[in-house]
C-alpha cells in the first residue's frame, strides 16, 4: 500500500464477525500505512485469542489505528475497530506496541510541562 510518501485509499472493516454474521461495514480513508503488530491473549493457548493492530497515517498528520480483536473459539466473537488517534504521543500511551511496530517517532520534552 505505501509507495514513497503518497497517501492512498485504504479501505478496512469495522463491526462484528461471528457466528450469528457478519455485521461489519467498510470504512475507506486516505493514509499511509506505517505498521503494524499482533499480540496474543490466550488463556488455554498461545494462539488462540489475539489483537491485530495496524496504524495509519492521515494527511493531516493524525493517526488510524484499525484493530481486530479476535478469537479461534466457536461462538466467540471478533469485534473490527477503527480508532483516530490525535498525536503521537497519544498514539503511544494508547497503543504503545502498535506504535513501536509503526516505528512512530515521539519524544517526550520535559521542559515543556
């Protein structure tokens, strides 16, 4: 999707996927896709509940974090979300693995506060 510094249409999915349907709907923007990650969260086994997160990049300089909470379990539900994200600094408190993966820049100033 990223080729040089142009921003594209991206198109991702937001709602709910299971058993009942499929409920979710297409959302498109324009970004940059920067990164993204996966992170586990199961009980029984490594694998079998997770998060995905991918960030984007937005012309106006902020973020979309698209994240897809799911599971491997009959009857469990993976729920599709699309976060907006004003700053980097917001988008490592947040998400701080998703923006480590995105290898977003933020350095905090101290002298600031």
């Amino acid at each position: 999707m990223l080729q040089g510094n142009k921003f594209e249409t991206v198109t991702v999915k937001v709602g709910v996927l299971s058993d009942a349907g499929d409920f979710r709907k297409a959302k498109r923007f324009k970004g940059k896709h920067l990164g993204g990650v996966r992170t586990y969260e199961g009980a029984r086994s490594r694998d079998d509940r997770g998060v995905d997160y991918d960030v984007y990049l937005r012309p106006d300089g902020t973020y979309l974090v698209h994240i897809i909470r799911w599971s491997r379990w009959q009857g469990e539900t993976d729920i599709y979300e699309l976060v907006s994200v004003s700053t980097a600094k917001d988008l490592y408190n947040q998400f701080p693995a998703a923006a480590n993966a995105a290898n977003v820049e933020y350095v905090e100033d101290l002298d600031a506060e």
